[in-house]
C-alpha cells in the first residue's frame, strides 16, 4: 500500500471542497476502498473519512423515506420500516457480502463499489476500466461472470451490488451535495454509466460531489417482491445471475410491475419492455414466462456466458412467481 | 463423546501462534516479486524507483543473492531435486514466478516498493491450455495390469466415458510464511508454516550443505495445509537467502493472490473410464486412463487410476496415464491426492453402469467390493469392512425407502430431489517415528514429538493414547509438538500422522513404564523384578496392580535417584506385517440433492458418511476430519475452479471472492459415522488414518445424485449451475 495522508472530515461543506482536489479520496466504510489500495488499484495521496459528516439516519419524508449515505448495509436490512414497506431493499442487501462486510459497509460507498471482474482486479493484466487503452481480457477471456447487456467493446465488466438493483426496481433517488452547497437528485436509472468508450467512468456522480443520502418513493409493492440471486456458492459470491422482481396487484392483476437485473451489465439494468408486458395482465405463471421471455430477447451473451440467457429466463419466472408467495 | 482438543483453548484465545505471528527482534520483512510474463527469460531489473522507498533495505534477485550452495550450478541444482532453483536462474516458467524479493523495515515499505520494481523481458512462446494439448500426449501403462483387455470384449453392459476436473487450489485459511534467522554464521532458525518441520530442517539442510543439528524449524500451530504444505516452496529458500544478505531475521508472508501460485494445488485432470459387466453385474473389466497437468520445470505426478486396481474385484484392469507440462506452477498433493480424482470418473462410471444394468448401485457395490484381498497386490486386507460402511450408509439416509430407480421421477415444485452414493479408498500407511515422554516433579507429563498438527486432532489423539496407556488423567498429560529438535518425525499427510504417532507414543510409553520400574527399584527392590506393564499411576506416584500394591512416591523417586525430570523416548515404524498384508481406510457416501429446473441451482442437503478407519482414537477429531472432507468433496463437486487466461498464459481470479471454495450454507449438517473396528495389525492403537478417504467418493456421489435428480449425467467438475442449465 502506498503512503497516504488521513483526514477526518467533519461537515458534507469541507468534504465536498476537498474531494475535488488531485487526489483526494472519500472513505466511508471502506470494504471496496481497501482493498482497491491494497491492490494499488486506487492510489489516494489524502484520504477523508467522511463517516463523521455524513447523515446516518433513516427517516420518512412527505414521499416515501431517506436513507442516510452512513447507515450501515446491516442496519438498514434489519430496519423495521425498510422490512415492512421497502422489503425488496432488505431482501437484496441480504443477499450481499458477508454479515461482517454488511456490518461496515455504508449504503452510499455501495453504489460506488467497483465492478468485480477479475481483470480489473489483477494489475497485471490488461482492463481498460482500471488501465484506459490496455485492452479488455475479459472480452476474449473468462467471461463466465460478464455482462451480456449494454456492454461495449470497451468493457464487459458488470456493476456487484445487489442493493442497487432494488433500488434501480423502485425508482429511488440518488441525493448528491456539491461544492456550491447546493443539493442535486440523480434519478437512480442515470446514476450508473454504461462502458461505451470510457469504461474508467462507473458513475454520474459530480467530481466534488458526495452522496448524502438515496431516497425510495413510498409504493404499493411491498407485498409481493422478491430478490432471487444465482451465485456458485450460497454465500459470498457476486451474482452470475440476480433478479428484483416487484408486483402492485389488485386481485390477480397486475396493476404496476418492475423487474431489474444485476450480473447483466456495468449498471444496475431495468427490463422495461416485460415490465409494461406486465402492466394488466394476470399474474399466472404463463404470463410470468411469457415476460421472462421479453427480458431476454434483450441480451447477447459473450464467448463464456451463453447459459446466462437460461439462467436470466429462469431467475425472472422464480422472482415473479415468488412474489407472489412474499 | 471425547472431550475437546488440547490446543483448542490456545487456538480460540489467540495464544497458539502461529507461524508469521513470533515476535523476533530487529525482524524485518520481505515481499515477493512475481514475473508478469509466462515464459522467457529476465533481461533486466529495474530497482531504481523501489529502491528510494524509505524503509527499503535491500532487493534481492538472481543476480545479488546469496548464493545457495546446492544451487551451484546446472548438475547440481538438478541433484537438489528441487525443481525451480528460485533466484538462481534467469529463465522465467509460469507468471508469478518469484523473480525478486523487496526487504524493508516495515511490511509497508517493502509491499509499496514490491509494487515498484519491473523487469525487461525476452518472452517466450507459452501453453497454459490443458483441454486442448492433453490430446496429443500419448498414454503409459502404470501400475499392475491383469487379465487382458479381450477377455472382456464381450461384455454384457460397458459404461465408457470421459470425465474432467478442473485445477483446484487448497486455500488454507492460514497463508504460508517463514521467519528466518541466521542465530550465527552457521545456524539457521525458522518459525514456518508447513505439515513436517523435519523435512523443512532435512531440506534447507540439503541445500544449504550444513548439518540438519544447525537448523532450528518450529510449527507449532498449523492454521491448515491440505497437502500445500509438504513441500519447501521458493518463499522459504528467499527468506533464508534474504536473511543472510541483511544479517537480520527477515519475515515473508505469501499474499492470498501468491497462495494460488506458489505452493501448488490439485492439478487438471481428464479421465476415460471403460468398464464392463455381465448381465448380472458381476465387473469383468475396465480400462481407467488418465493425464493431468503439470509444470514444465517440474515432474509431479500423482496416481489417478490407483483406486481402479484396489477397490472391486474385478479380473481384467488396465490402467494409463500420462502429465501434461504447462507454462502454470507446479502442483503438489491436495487432499485424497490421485484417488480423489480418480474415484470421481470410476465412481460415476459404475452409476452409470448401474443405470444400464437396472440394478441399485448399492447392490451393484456390495456385490463387487474386493473385501478379503487387495486385487492389486493379492496381499489379503488386514482389514476392509467397506461393504459394512455402504450397508450402514444406506441405512442411514433411508437409501430403499426413497431412492428412485428412475431418474428425474421426484419432484417439488420446480426442485427435483435425487440420492447418490460412491465409495472411497485410502492405503492405511504408517511411518517411523519417535516420541518422548517426559514427567516433572508432580507427576505431570508431557508427550511430545517433531510431527506437526495442521488441525487434524493429532496432538489430541497422542494425549489419548498415552492415557489410555499410562491410565494418567488427560488433565496431567501435555503434549509438545512442531518443533525439530523434539523427536523426529515424519511429515504430517497421506493420512499416515495419527497411524505413525500411535505406535511411536505406544513405545515411548513402554519405555517409560521400564524407566519407572528402574528408578522406583531404587526405593524398593521390588520393582527390580516386576512387569513394567503391571505398573499404575496414581496420584502421588506409582503402585502394581498385583505383587500387593508397593507404593512409591514420585518425590521419592525423584529425590533418591537425584532427578529434575524423567526423560525417555523411544521410536517405532511398520515392521513385518506390511508384507503380509495390504492395509486400507474406506468410506461410503451418500447424498441427497435438490436441483432447480429452472435456474441450475444444486443443493446437496443431506450428507452420510460413513467411515472404515480401523479404532477411532478420538470420534470427535475423527468426525471434524470426515465433515470437512466432505465440504472439500462438495467444493470439488459443484464450486471449486481455477480459472486460466489461455491467451494471457495465467491464472485469474486469484483470490477468495474469485476462487469458490463452500461456505457454511453450502454444507448440510453433515452425518458421519465410524465402524471402528480396530486393525490390530497396523500399530499398536489399531487406528488407521482418516484424514484423505472423507474427500474421495463425495464428489461422484454428489454428480450420481444430480443424475438420480434430473436424468442429466454431469462428467465435468465442477458441476457449477451454468453446466446443470446447459446439459
């Protein structure tokens, strides 16, 4: 590890003017940071502890509730409000890391984590994302884990949260401070970037901005959602496959759906197309597969992913079905 | 049930240490540099801006090092048998080779200027691509063939097919380290992580040319090997190198990345198993063939098709194999070594067999198993009760009442439920050993001995035997292990470790009852005469169980023979019986599997093994071994894959989030069983070694079981869900 100067930051105003200096690197919980300075990955001359500034509350508002940047992965799973009305957050946080990475983990730095892919990981291997105009391995390499949606030639690298696909599925709010202390909301959908030519680039986040907070607007799903991920082992494993899967029913019919992926692409992915195939059906198994059929005419796998087609076809029918048993 | 383990209080409290965990004045630390090309040769260093760290004491590489007398030159590092004469050549086998060692006041400093230093390269043309060379390497016959090939052309019923294993690395939780220090010019201390400090001390010895008394190499606490750590890898010869350039103790500590490549793993195999029945199940024939991969600098080579000579009778057997040199680092022993490997295409094999034949592969077992003589040697088994273990697992899962002939025939919702089994086999193998008993003032002793315990229970199953023995209360008995200068002792692996310690602890603990009856005959003449055997121990000293008693105090035996301790050790080895018989440890698996229809998610829920191994010193020991065997078994089976980059010529993924070995939630709790039975012809406990046969089997029995489950018949590990999906 490289020698680095730590400061502990005490308000969003000082983080957000010292963030945007040469250099200058956030940590908050820190499990994706440290091992990227470990891996001379990222190579910070100042790090600043933001956990003292950021808000660590969760609190309802006028339009559904506010999860402050700090609170931990662990705490907002097990919050009683996020159980009960936003289950689908809880179910996919869950789903993540280990019980002692949740426990530091802080929902803001989960947004920001880094995609997984072994390429990016190994310095001495060639990745346009950590090395720009190295050359993608994974492309013609093990590709097992890679996207098969919205990637370029660039990258095939996917986004490892799991939490961002629920909150990609509900429509939440990414609430951004920058240095003019003003407060700017990123709609969740354009918060992650796809790879294109510039795959160095993860997100949309402002060169001196901090996230402080991702609002979920209030929704009637939190009967009948389900998160299904498919991973090689029960535990600890980053998705090949997972799916959020949200129904509003009125009866047996579908009043509103949502459906998003992770282990499919660089971002967190909505299938629009099968969510508005949805919208007024029956929720009966055949309609079920017939959406899940939708979702992916989407997708063109690589050299080493083909079974992710089948696998992303199944995960939607079990997700959906599921939902229905919430 | 046993009473736990003697180092466990040590282990949970934190104050067993651990190799790289000895605090050594003035120790500094070394950091591994790895080539970042597979093949070629190293043109230049370039040290400059590593070397500016503060901190950095010294880089060393092939063209600074101390020079290891060993590897003087060409003839005579090919004498060494060590097969990567590391900082001693220019010529570069496998990425990630050590090529330079950063030294450094603190880990930081030397970790930063590792991440510094670069090399100019001359590359070479490389092949790291198993699956696609292995066909153009020829086969040799190996081991014992009888009977021939045509007597079973006929054949009513032949299972042929090939299967695969993908490369597997053993992960120990605890990574490999070395603390070297030069105590003076010609001594040489180590705090090493390895399963046998004597082959460390015999080794470094070897190499170094001075005498094995010089060399000093304690493990006292092993946090797991699974066979890594037989061997004496690179880090170990940079450390004692690196030590004698800065004349100070220097610490090397792999990083988990460099665990992956520098201290081996289970190599890749393909398998071809050909196996033939009459129309009543009776084996005729088979024809196991086999290659592996391996390093191009070096030559391992383990038996796959071994277990195919040993398990059934079966008349006609031919056996081939062959290794595949790959520009990928050596590997080494994993556990259940070859027969691990080889169990998984002969076991499924005859599931597929018994499929074909319509018959329960329980049966298919229990009808064909050579229980009375190992066909390959024609010796009779000293003991063999495998077709006792297939019976009681099979009662244990409540095999008749739930197995389905027909495949794919149970479902629940969109899970289909199947059961499999397989069996294991492991020689039962013994070594020489010493062990030393050692009795303070107050009646106290401590048994001890060079061997390490690498978690195995062998330090607990050592105080068991000698308070079976001796009759002394657990509570008085301490036991001292890891450390070269206590009596020799073989490497702990291969499963040997309790079966070589038992007969050397039994002598040991007859030596000492003659000792006792010696200096006790000093206080009373009585004991001049008595069979040491009749000898008690109470309290305060010791009595005969007949001659009426005699007292005598441990005060005053020490007092009148003018004693600070008694101090005995005595050795023991395998003897004449190895020639009579052939010795075995076996097992049965059986599993019950859920797979889903529609996302290719296995899992296994239930797990019965049970085990053959001779007397079970220690059921708690013995049953932690065989649970996490079948947790190794189940990561073989559905999780366990090395990835390698063909075109880049390396492996990726080289950490614990890339690398999937099981997680708790991946197990069951898992039913073992003994049938304890001891064999009273291997050593003096009757106890045979457990560690390996718990691994071998439960990967087929896992695939035979996802079979029964879905009709689909999986031949290639790991059976991960994509496989499960696409078949």
């Amino acid at each position: 590890m490289r020698p680095f100067t730590f400061q502990r930051i005490q308000s969003l105003d000082q983080a957000s003017a010292r963030k945007a200096n040469d250099g200058h690197q956030c940590i908050a919980g820190g499990t994706n940071l440290l091992d990227l300075m470990k891996k001379n990955i990222t190579v910070p001359e100042v790090l600043l502890d933001i956990t003292k500034a950021l808000p660590d509350q969760i609190e309802t508002t006028a339009k559904g509730i506010r999860i402050g940047a700090m609170v931990r992965n662990s705490a907002a799973a097990n919050h009683d409000l996020i159980r009960s009305k936003f289950p689908l957050v809880s179910k996919a946080l869950l789903a993540g890391a280990s019980p002692q990475i949740r426990n530091m983990a802080s929902i803001g730095g989960n947004l920001l984590q880094r995609t997984r892919c072994p390429y990016f990981y190994d310095t001495t291997l060639p990745c346009n994302k950590r090395n720009p105009g190295t050359g993608c391995g994974a492309i013609d390499g093990e590709n097992r884990m890679s996207a098969i949606v919205g990637y370029s030639t660039e990258c095939v690298a996917v986004h490892p949260s799991d939490l961002c696909i629920a909150l990609a599925a509900l429509d939440a709010n990414v609430i951004i401070r920058t240095t003019d202390k003003k407060e700017t909301i990123i709609p969740f959908k354009d918060f992650h970037r796809l790879p294109g030519e510039t795959p160095e680039q993860d997100n949309n986040l402002p060169v001196s901005g901090i996230i402080t907070a991702v609002d979920i607007p209030s929704n009637q799903f939190f009967k009948n959602a389900a998160y299904v991920k498919l991973r090689d082992r029960e535990s600890y494993a980053f998705a090949l496959i997972s799916v959020a899967a949200a129904l509003e029913l009125n009866g047996n019919k579908i009043v509103q759906a949502r459906l998003a992926s992770g282990g499919v692409a660089h971002k967190p992915w909505r299938w629009y197309e099968a969510e508005a195939f949805l919208k007024g059906k029956n929720a009966t198994l055949e309609t079920f597969q017939k959406a899940a059929a939708i979702v992916v005419k989407e997708t063109k796998p690589l050299s080493n992913n083909a079974f992710k087609v089948p696998m992303l076809k199944g995960a939607v029918e079990v997700a959906l079905q599921n939902c229905l048993n919430a | 049930m046993a009473e736990g383990r003697v180092e466990g209080i040590s282990k949970v409290t934190g104050s067993g240490k651990y190799a790289a965990e000895y605090k050594v004045d003035n120790v500094c630390y070394g950091v591994i540099v790895g080539s970042t090309i597979p093949a070629g040769e190293i043109e230049a260093y370039h040290l400059d801006d590593a070397k500016e760290v503060a901190g950095v004491l010294d880089i060393i590489t092939h063209l600074n090092r101390p020079s290891i007398p060993a590897f003087e030159n060409e003839e005579s590092i090919k004498k060494s048998g060590f097969s990567l004469p590391v900082l001693h050549t220019d010529k570069v086998f496998f990425k990630g080779q050590p090529i330079a060692l950063v030294i450094a006041e603190t880990l930081e400093d030397a970790t930063y200027a590792a991440s510094l230093v670069t090399a100019t390269y001359k590359q070479s043309s490389f092949n790291v691509d198993f699956d696609t060379t292995h066909p153009s390497i020829p086969l040799a016959g190996t081991g014992k063939e009888r009977g021939t090939m045509d007597a079973w052309s006929n054949a009513a019923f032949v299972a042929d097919a090939e299967y695969n294993i993908k490369h597997e690395v053993h992960n120990p939780m605890e990574m490999h380290a070395t603390i070297a220090t030069w105590v003076s010019k010609d001594k040489l201390k180590l705090w090493d992580k390895n399963q046998g400090v004597n082959n460390v001390q015999g080794t470094l010895s070897r190499l170094w040319k001075m005498p094995a008394a010089n060399i000093e190499v304690i493990s006292e606490f092993v946090g797991g090997g699974f066979g890594a750590g037989l061997l004496v890898w690179p880090h170990v010869l940079m450390t004692v190198m690196a030590a004698q350039q800065v004349k100070r103790p220097v610490k090397v500590v792999l990083t988990r990345p460099q665990m992956f490549t520098l201290v081996g793993y289970r190599p890749q195999a393909w398998q071809k198993v050909k196996i033939g029945a009459d129309k009543d199940g009776n084996f005729l024939g088979i024809l196991h063939q086999s290659k592996h991969s391996k390093s191009v600098y070096d030559n391992y080579r383990e038996g796959i098709t071994r277990i195919s000579r040993m398990l059934y009778k079966i008349p006609n057997a031919k056996t081939e194999e062959a290794t595949v040199s790959l520009n990928l680092s050596a590997p080494t022993w994993m556990r259940g070594p070859g027969d691990c490997s080889g169990a998984f295409g002969l076991e499924c094999a005859i599931d597929e067999l018994s499929y074909q034949l319509k018959k329960d592969p329980v049966q298919l077992r229990l009808q064909n198993l050579a229980t009375e003589i190992d066909p390959d040697t024609q010796k009779p088994w000293s003991t063999n009760f495998l077709n006792e273990c297939v019976e009681k697992g099979a009662a244990n899962i409540e095999w008749a009442k739930y197995r389905k002939a027909q495949p794919a025939s149970v479902k629940e919702g969109d899970w289909m439920i199947g059961y499999g089994m397989a069996c294991g086999m492991w020689f039962a193998g013994r070594s020489k050993a010493s062990a030393g008993i050692k009795m303070q003032k107050d009646g106290t002793i401590s048994v001890e001995t060079a061997m390490t315990d690498i978690g195995t229970g062998t330090g607990t199953g050592m105080q068991n035997i000698a308070h079976d023995n001796l009759g002394i209360p657990k509570n008085k008995i301490k036991v001292n292990l890891g450390n070269s200068n206590l009596p020799a002792a073989p490497s702990q692996g291969g499963s040997t470790g309790l079966s070589t310690m038992s007969g050397a602890v039994v002598a040991a603990c007859n030596e000492f009852r003659k000792k006792i009856a010696e200096l006790a005959s000093v206080v009373d003449e009585a004991y001049k005469h008595v069979n040491p055997a009749d000898i008690v121990f109470t309290k305060n000293g010791v009595a005969l169980q007949t001659q009426g008693n005699r007292p005598v105090s441990y005060e005053n035996i020490f007092a009148k023979n003018n004693l600070e301790i008694i101090d005995v050790q005595a050795t023991s080895g395998p003897g004449e019986e190895r020639q009579k018989y052939a010795f075995c440890s076996g097992a049965a698996h059986f599993v019950r599997v859920k797979v889903h229809a529609k996302t290719g998610k296995v899992k296994v829920d239930k797990i019965v093994s049970v085990v053959d191994a001779g007397y079970v010193v220690n059921d708690k020991a013995a049953a932690n071994q065989i649970s996490g065997a079948a947790v190794g078994g189940l990561g073989m089976a559905l999780t366990e894959e090395q990835l390698v980059d063909h075109k880049l010529g390396c492996v990726v993924g080289n950490d614990l989030a890339g690398y999937h070995f099981p997680v708790n939630a991946d197990a069951p709790i898992i039913d073992v069983s003994f049938i304890g039975k001891p064999d009273v012809n291997i050593n003096p406990a009757g106890a045979k070694g457990l560690g390996e046969v718990g691994i071998i089997g439960m990967a087929p029995a896992v695939a035979n079981a996802i079979y029964n489950a879905t009709g689909k018949r999986l031949r290639n590990l790991p059976i991960t869900p994509d496989k499960v999906l696409m078949a």
